[in-house]
C-alpha cells in the first residue's frame, strides 16, 4: 500500500469512527473502555494518526451495532453534512473562479513579455481585484 493510500486509510477509518461515536453519544472514554484501549488511543484512531487491529476494529463494529443511534445527534449530523455540502461546493467555485483569473493573468503576463507593454500589469491587477 502506497504512503497516500494508507493515509486516505487512515482519515476515512478515523472519520467513519468519530461519526459513530457521535451519533452514538459516546465519549472518546466510553468507547475505549468498551473495545479495551485508552480514550488517547480512540483520539490517535479519529486523528488518522493509527489504524487498530482487527480485534479492535471488530469490538468497534460490535459497540456501534448494538447501541442505538440517539435521534437527535442523527439530526444533528445530517445538518452538519448539509451544511458540509454547501461549504465544498462554495469552495470548488472559489476555486473554479481563481483557476480563470490565474488564466487570464497568465495570457496578460505573455502579452507583456511580447509587447512589453506595462499598462497590462494594471489589468492584472483589475483581475484579481475582480473588478
């Protein structure tokens, strides 16, 4: 497995991890006294700083399986991920934004460079002013 690989491995775990211990009302305490491990160890597993043995992970799987997720932390998650959405979709067209103004930049610094021409260095600016 490559260094990336294990470390996407690690974040997704860690994530799937905390979601459950939240839609569970659980501590980081509660959840290590249940698989066997200390709360610092659940804390390094939600970080991505760790992976824990299959044992662990299958005493994880079973904790999660046999407690109810509380309806309001459910709510409250699903507020949460919506809110995520928004957030990553106004991020990718910031994004998309700047990729263009980068653009347009560029082809002003090349008609710079050919014509020499400083009064494009103001439209640059106008650009990234975005005006």
């Amino acid at each position: 497995m490559t260094p990336s690989a294990r470390k996407n491995e690690l974040k997704a775990f860690g994530e799937w991890l905390s979601v459950k211990r939240a839609l569970t009302d659980m501590t980081q305490r509660d959840v290590g006294d249940h698989v066997g491990v200390s709360w610092s160890q659940i804390s390094r597993y939600e970080n991505g700083e760790a992976m824990p043995r299959k044992g662990v992970r299958m005493r994880l799987q079973a904790l999660f399986e046999s407690h109810p997720v509380r309806q309001d932390n459910f709510a409250a998650q699903q507020q949460d991920s919506s809110t995520n959405a928004s957030a990553i979709l106004a991020l990718e067209q910031l994004a998309e934004s700047l990729q263009q103004k980068a653009a347009d930049i560029q082809n002003l610094a090349a008609q710079m460079r050919q014509s020499g021409n400083t009064n494009l260095l103001i439209a640059a600016l106008t650009i990234l002013r975005g005006n």
